[in-house]
C-alpha cells in the first residue's frame, strides 16, 4: 500500500491530509518557524528530518496543538482548522506517541490504552454510579492488540512488567485506536535498544497499512530510510526539501539537512497559484524539492568535507 | 512482537490472578498475612481474643485514625503526603463541639460548619500544592502548624464538654448477636467502601493512580491533573472531617489537643496496608487492613499482659519492613 515515489510526485492535492503553510514561530529573538511549510499524504509514512535547532520540535507542537504559531495556518481534509490545545488536535483526530513512553507503569495495560478516555457502563450503573466497563476496554485494548500483532496476552498485566518496546507497543496502539486522521511519532524508538525499534517500526507499518499516515520525527537515519515514503528535511525553521528514500541517498539527506547541498527549493520558490492556497494565509512558501537536488560540485569544497564528517556522525549516532 | 498462541490452562490462570489483583490489588497480600499471624498468635495466647466484643472493640479503637488514613491514602496516591490531617481534625473537633456548646448553634449546623473548614483546609493544601507547586510535606507541615494553632487560639486551650446527643450519635451501639457495634465503625467501613469503590471502579480512580504514577504521561492523555488533585487534597479533607465527628463520638468532649499523633498514625497505616510511598500503586483495603494491624496488636499486647511500648516498637519494625518490601518491588520493576 506505500505511496510511491513516483505516485508522490504526480499525487493531485485529493490525497492531502495535512497541511500547513507559512508557519512563523518566534521566541523572542529566535525564529524557530520561519515561514514553513507542511504536507502530509493519504497513506504514508513521512519522515522529519533537520540537524539541531532546525525547528523540528517546533514543527511537530504545532502540528499537535502544544505549540500556536504566530503567522500560518492548516488545513486538515481541505478544512482549515486551528488547535490551541493538545486536546483540540486529539479532538481532530490527532494523536502523538512520545519518546519517553508515556504511560503510567503501575496501571495495567487496558487502563493505559483507556486512560483520559475510559469506557462506562451502559445504563444507571454508568450513568449514575460511574462504574468502568472494565470487560469492554479489555475487549478492546485486546483487539487492538492483535490487530496489531503486538503479542501482549492479559491485558490486564500492569505496563511495568513489560520491556521498553512493549510498553511503547501500548502507546502506539492506543495512538493508533484513538486517531481518526493521523498519528505522530517523535523520535517513537530513541528509548529502545536495536531488536525493540524494529518491532516499532514495524508496527508503523502496520498501522499505516491500516490506512493511517504517520508522521515520525527521528534522529536515525538508517530507520527513516528503512520505513518512510517521503522524507521532509527541515533547515533553519523552514522545509527545503521533500524526498524520497527512493530517489535520495542517506548522504545527500544529510547534506541538505546541513545545507553542504541546497534543498533545490531554497531556489526555485514552487508557484503556488494552483493550489488553492487561498484558503490559507498566504505565505511566501519555501518550495518543494522533488526532482532532485543540484550537483554538488555547487559546493564549497571545504563545507563538503565537514558535511561528510556530520554524515559519518548521524549514522554512527543510530 | 508476533501473536503467540496461548493455552487455556495459562489464561486461567491468568484470570485468576487478574481477580485476585482486582479484588485485592496485590500489594495487599502480604499485609493480609501479617494480619492473620498476629490475629492467629494472639488467638492462642489470649481465649479472650477472638471475640465478636474484641473483636469490635478493636475496630471501634482504629475508627479514628483508620479514616484519617483513608484521607491519607488517597493523598499519597497521588506521590503527596498529608502531615496537616490530624490537626486538620483537632480544629474540626473543636469548631463542632465548641459551636454547639458555646455559640449555642444548631448540631448539625455546627457539624456542618466543622465538616466545612476540614473540606477547606484540605482545598488550601490541595491549592498550594498545585498552583505554587510546592512539596506537599512542606505545604502541609505549614497548615499542620496553622491548624494547630487556630484550634488553640479558638478553644483557648479549654476542652469543650456537656455535648448534644447529636454531636455524639456515632458513638452509639447496636447488637449484632451478642456484639455491640458502634455506628461510627460502620461508617468507617461504610466511608473505606466507598473510597475503594472510587478508585477501582471509576475513571476518577483511575486518574488518581496515573497522576501520582506518571502526572507527565496522565496530563498528556487530557487528564486535568490540577483540578484532579485538588479535587483529592479538598476530599480528603472532608474525610478529615468525619474523622473529627468519629472522634467526638468517641471521646464525647471536644479537645484542642486531640489527635497529635495521629498523622503519623495515619501514615504508618497506610504503609503497612502496602501503599507506595512514591504514589501510583496501593488501595484503602490494603490501608483498612494496615490500621487493623496496629489495633490488633496494640489490643493484643494488652490482653496477655505486655506493656503497650512494646506495640510501638513492633509498628516500628513493620513500617520499616513494608517500606523495604515497596523499594524491592519497584527496583525489581525498573
Ligand atoms: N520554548 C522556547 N523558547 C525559546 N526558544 C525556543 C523554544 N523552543 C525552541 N526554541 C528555539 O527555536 C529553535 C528551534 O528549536 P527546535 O524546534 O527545538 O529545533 P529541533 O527540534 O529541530 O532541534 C532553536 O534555536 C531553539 O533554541
Ligand atoms: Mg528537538
């Protein structure tokens, strides 16, 4: 069911889940958003990737409501839509995994899935006395469970007797059975050993083959290669480039990403005349890389040495 | 991370400790065992043990501090902990007897108003917790001083007798075969119910756990982890509350120094029945079952003749070895 690079390329605007426009973040003197632009598709795993401080952390509070942009707006299915609260964007559909498993240990794993959106009795027992339908949420975290091919069997085993990639495991599938539009995942496997991300990035798959994109912010390049269709580079509060694991190396992200080699963006604004982005503030959109990226002979040969070194830094960072 | 087929006889098994964890929480086991062997041991020492009157009459000794410490419990849950609730129940104790009796006001109106300043004291630390974000055991060694020192001003260290029968009512008995019962221990056990019924069978419940678990992972999920815990400090004491009604009942005279120990009282109780010092795991059966056994020994150590220092330093050694068994358990855990 991955969107192909090519599919990518020719997609109209139908398949546009997400977008944002122009967003501008300032904190004081900092421009943390500086007129950035986002696109997230039907039925994909994009990536977020940017070196230290390129706004990536920012992008994504945005994107989930814990951040208000000062300038830009978004439009979730064509709609334009505004979150002023984590709350707002879960109210849309928006669900967020964080990297450092958050879940309550000592409550049991259908408590954890349930929790903040715990199931009631039907009738005056639920009503009235509002008694937990504790058998319909296991139920239900079970389903999930299977439906994800997670192998947790009692559901009501408390989180903290299983392992790290387990205990994430219940937080993407509780994402994943809350979301209506779209799951975001920062950095979903920075806490877990090698084995363990695997079976994460698996489980990305999975619940985009279930027909939910995912957008996931990693540091690891070999994983953002290994399970994205699209890859959005992120440099000094904008995007300047939107690849491909397909059509790029790892050595040409990471060159973009440091700016050793220009996003072709950064050059060739994308006319957006056609693209009814009437709808949202206007912004002078940075542009979109899809072809390619320009040679790198462009490149001082200095800066092209240290990217090489900033290159050899990330993946062995992974 | 496959599905892995499992056999019947293991979710059986696993059904029934799910049960067992449900009812009980697990935690609970083992200060279920130390209650039976001190209740056994006694029982073979002393024929006058194992009695429905001692039996009674120990309940009837732990009402007070056992309902304190349901307040207590709830608090801890959350990772907090309450110094204030004794002295929140002495002025409690005092506003009750000393409204009725001096300002001449209704009972119930005074029981109400008493009920009411409990309620607010426990909202005052529920608020300094939250919004200044202080350490609870700062927070309420504070309004610890601060209560004590208002029930002193106000009752001008003079103890407050001839009290209605209103003031009194829970101190009455009922038989139930040749026993007598005092209303106040059912309402103990009826307030313990109750309690219990909250935190395992409500959302709210649920979030009390989280909230002294992972308040990171709990506000994250949409919980309302502020009002959620002030919600928690203006409950707990109101159950302060009762506990100075409970303690009326029983004394049947107002008293500005009542209950100067029984903070700690409560705490010790609410260790001993299992409950994480750290917040997020135990239950107030566990909390019922830890008062029980302070009562029982104390009762006990009475009945064959031992001086009741003894019980002290008995507690003492359990404390310490509930408190151990708690960091073993989340050690092993992490
Ligand atoms: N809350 C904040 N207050 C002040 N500056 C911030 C804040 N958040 C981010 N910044 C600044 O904005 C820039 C982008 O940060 P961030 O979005 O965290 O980048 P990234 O996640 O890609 O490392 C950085 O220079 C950072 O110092
Ligand atoms: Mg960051």
């Amino acid at each position: 069911m991955s969107v192909t690079a090519d599919e990518t390329t020719k997609a109209g605007r139908e398949d546009i889940v997400f977008e944002a426009r122009g967003l501008v973040k300032r904190y004081g003197h900092v421009t943390a958003l500086d007129g950035c632009d986002f696109e997230l598709r039907a039925g994909e795993v994009l990536a977020i990737i940017g070196d230290n401080g390129a706004g990536k952390s920012t992008l994504i509070k945005a994107l989930s409501g814990a951040v208000t942009p000062d300038l830009g707006g978004f439009l979730l299915d064509g709609h334009p839509v505004r979150f002023h609260s984590p709350a707002d964007a879960r109210a849309h559909g928006i669900e967020t995994v964080y990297q450092d498993l958050a879940v309550a240990p000592a409550l049991d794993i259908a408590s954890n899935m349930f929790l903040g959106r715990e199931i009631r009795r039907r009738g005056p027992l639920g009503s009235v006395l509002r008694m937990l339908d504790k058998p319909a949420m296991k139920r239900q975290a079970a389903q999930q469970m299977s439906e994800l091919k997670i192998g947790l069997r009692s559901m009501t085993n408390p989180v903290e007797e299983l392992s790290g990639g387990q205990r994430q495991g219940v937080a993407v599938a509780r994402a994943a059975a809350f979301a209506r539009k779209l799951v975001i995942m920062d950095e979903p496997t920075a806490a877990l050993g090698v084995r363990e991300s695997g079976q994460v990035l698996d489980l990305i798959r999975r619940i985009r083959d279930r027909g939910l994109p995912v957008i996931l912010i990693s540091h690891n390049m070999p994983q953002v290669f290994e399970v994205s269709d699209r890859i959005h580079i992120q440099r000094l509060g904008r995007r300047v480039a939107l690849i491909t694991p397909k059509e790029h190396t790892m050595a040409e992200a990471v060159a973009i990403m440091t700016g050793a080699m220009p996003g072709r963006a950064e050059k060739e604004p994308v006319a957006t005349a056609d693209d009814g982005a009437g709808t949202i503030t206007a912004a002078p959109a940075s542009g979109v890389s899809t072809v390619g990226v320009p040679v790198a002979s462009a490149m001082p040969t200095r800066q092209v040495r240290k990217s090489t070194r900033s290159l050899t830094d990330t993946i062995g960072k992974s | 991370m496959t599905t892995t087929v499992v056999e019947p006889d293991t979710v059986r098994r696993a059904n029934t400790r799910a049960v067992l964890r449900q009812v009980l929480g697990i935690s609970t086991l083992g200060p279920l065992a130390a209650l039976f062997l001190a209740g056994i041991f006694f029982s073979i020492k002393s024929d006058r043990f194992l009695t429905g009157t001692n039996l009674s009459l120990v309940v009837q000794q732990v009402m007070v501090v056992g309902t304190l410490a349901i307040g207590q419990t709830l608090v801890i849950l959350t990772a907090g902990i309450d110094l204030s609730n004794g002295a929140i129940m002495a002025l409690g104790n005092i506003m009750m007897t000393s409204l009725a009796v001096e300002s001449g006001l209704n009972p119930y109106l005074a029981i109400a108003l008493g009920l009411l300043a409990c309620a607010g004291f426990g909202l005052l630390n529920g608020g300094l917790v939250t919004s200044l974000r202080l350490p609870p055991f700062i927070v309420t060694l504070g309004t610890l001083n601060i209560a004590f020192a208002l029930t002193h001003i106000y009752s001008d260290e003079q103890t407050v007798s001839g009290l209605p029968s209103e003031l009194t009512y829970f101190g009455k008995t009922f038989s139930i075969g040749q026993t007598d019962v005092t209303y106040g221990s059912v309402l103990m056990l009826l307030l313990f119910a109750l309690i219990w019924y909250v935190l395992s069978q409500t959302a709210a419940g649920r979030h009390v756990y989280a909230v002294g678990d992972n308040p990171e992972a709990a506000r994250r999920t949409g919980i309302q982890t502020r009002r959620l815990l002030l919600t928690v400090y203006a409950a707990a004491g109101l159950i302060y509350g009762i506990a100075a009604l409970l303690l009326v009942s029983r004394t049947g005279v107002g008293d500005p120094n009542a209950g100067q120990t029984d903070n700690l009282d409560s705490i010790t109780a609410v260790v001993l029945g299992g409950t994480s010092l750290f917040g997020g795991r135990g239950n107030v059966v566990g909390t019922l079952i830890g008062a029980l056994i302070v009562g029982v020994i104390r009762n006990g150590l009475q009945l064959i003749g031992t001086k009741s220092i003894y019980q002290v330093l008995i507690t003492g050694i359990l404390v310490i070895a509930a408190v151990s068994v708690d960091q073993i358990v989340r050690r092993r855990n992490q």
